[in-house]
C-alpha cells in the first residue's frame, strides 16, 4: 500500500507572503482576454495588457518576479506566440519560433521556456532558451502534449498527454535522457498540472465519476493521491503558492455563461475562499515565485 501524502503545513495566504498572482480575464462586454494581476489577500486588480483586438492568456512568472511569459492571440484568431513583458506591462518582446505554441513555463533557473507547439495535427513538449534559441522537441507521440512544469530541481517536466480516446494522464519526462513515465493512470481525465516549488507535489485538475472538474494532488512517483476540492464546480488551472501551502486556481459552474472566479484554498482543502468577484472569467493564476 503506498505510503499516504503528507500535505504541506495549513495556513494562510499571508503564509506565503503578498507575492501577487498573474491571470488572464475576460468579460461578455469585452471578450479578449487581457492579463491583470491581484494579491492573494484580495482588493483591487491591477490591468498588466491593454490590447482590445488580441488576447493574451497563459500567464507564467519568471522565477526571480521580474517579468511574465505569456501566449498572444492575433487577431484573425491564429495564435501569434510566446511573448515575455515585465511585470509593469512595458519591455515586451516576442520568444522567436513559438509561434503557434502555448502553455509556456519558466525553468527555475529562469534560463528556459517549456512550451507545447503543434506538429502536425498534435502538440508537442519543447524546450528553448529565453531567447528562443536552442529550441529541442523532447517528445515524439501521437497523443496532445500540454500544459509542462518543472520540477523544482529543474531536472524533469510533467505534463498532460490527450489521446484519440478523449482520455488525460499526467507524465513525467527526465531532461537528461528523455525516459518517460506515468505519474498518474490510464483511463483519466486529468490536466493542468503545477509541480510546487516546495513538498515534491504535483497539483492538478481531474475530471472524476462526478462529471465535475476537481482539484487534485500527487507526488510525482504517481504514489499518494490526494483530492483537494468536491464541489458541484469545475475547478481548474490550479498554481502553487510559493511555500506550497495554499492553492489558487478557477471556480466556474456548470454553463459556460457563468463568471469563473479565482479562489484560494489549502492543500488539505480547507480555508476556502473567493478572491475575485466580478462578472468576469478569470483564468489560468500563476503565483508569483
């Protein structure tokens, strides 16, 4: 019998200190998507882009808190690429060779993007230089490769892999040698996975027998799966804060008309709370390292 997980000490927001969290939001009234930014205790959002005929979406901080990668849609609809701006909005500049790619994530040694980019009919995991040299395909598969995160070490990426079938695992690829193995099984419906910089977890969203999306948590070994969250909602898009003790992620309901709000809540899914309030869609948080 696997050994259960130890979930990281209870406590706060404010445990892991006022570092701001990054979010992609959109409204009927204004349906590109900019990118804003709110403190994990609350108040006023801070509006990072102001692009009314592109979105920007699929947020990610540097490690060091001084700029954000994130992915620009044209406004045809075709998806333009990475980009990285700093934390005020200003200094922006396009990643060369990504476009069409998504979900990008910053190394911990803020030296690299991991990304998903379509090859053919599929979406594969890459990793290149902030600059976007170096570019190297780390998987070959005829499944969807999405959404990778680092292992705080920097050694491995997990990430989700879609079949033809409709079905979701996470996997776990080493850097080094490119070995691949299954973190959670066959069969799953599980996606957005955010490996915490403390407490070797892996968080994520699964859709179970309820037909809801919950949060979950699993170390990366596959082994101590834990849920976090049971509502009659879909929740999603879950980031780590940065002592690994809390959780924000997105709460929506069951029709894709309903606002999808920020929360927070801890590891052992206790202390929930709402953060954002408005009838917006707010998506995709990244909290600041």
């Amino acid at each position: 019998m696997a050994a259960p997980l130890t979930l990281g000490a209870a406590g706060n927001a404010g445990a892991a200190g006022d570092h701001p969290i990054v979010f992609a939001r959109y409204t009927a009234a204004a349906p590109t998507e900019d990118l804003y930014t709110i403190s994990p205790s609350g108040g006023t959002t801070v509006k990072l882009t102001h692009t009314s005929t592109v979105s920007d979406v699929m947020p990610s901080w540097s490690p060091d808190g001084t700029r954000v990668a994130f992915v620009r849609y044209g406004a045809a609809g075709a998806i333009d690429g990475i980009w990285t701006m700093s934390t005020t909005g200003t200094g922006l500049k396009a990643v060369p060779g990504t476009k069409g790619a998504s979900d990008p994530a910053w190394s911990p040694d803020g030296k690299r993007l991991a990304y998903a980019k379509p090859v053919g009919t599929q979406r594969e995991i890459y990793v290149a230089d902030v600059d976007g040299t170096h570019a190297t395909r780390l998987t070959h598969t005829a499944a969807d490769d999405l959404h990778p995160t680092w292992s705080p070490d920097g050694k491995y990426l997990a990430f989700n892999r879609a079949d033809a079938a409709g079905d979701s695992r996470l996997m776990k690829i080493r850097l080094s040698t490119l070995a691949q193995t299954a973190v959670t099984g066959p069969g799953s419906h599980d996606g957005t996975p955010d490996w915490a910089s403390h407490g070797g977890r892996i968080a994520f969203s699964r859709v179970d027998a309820s037909g809801f999306a919950h949060l979950y948590v699993v170390r990366p070994d596959g082994t101590g799966l834990h849920r976090v969250t049971s509502a009659r909602a879909n929740d999603k898009y879950p980031s780590w804060s940065p002592d690994g003790s809390t959780l924000v992620f997105t709460r929506g309901g069951t029709d894709d008309a309903d606002p999808e709000h920020l929360y927070l809540v801890r590891a052992d899914g206790t202390a929930l709370t709402q953060l954002t309030k408005t009838g917006s869609h707010d998506l995709e948080a990244d909290w600041r390292p």
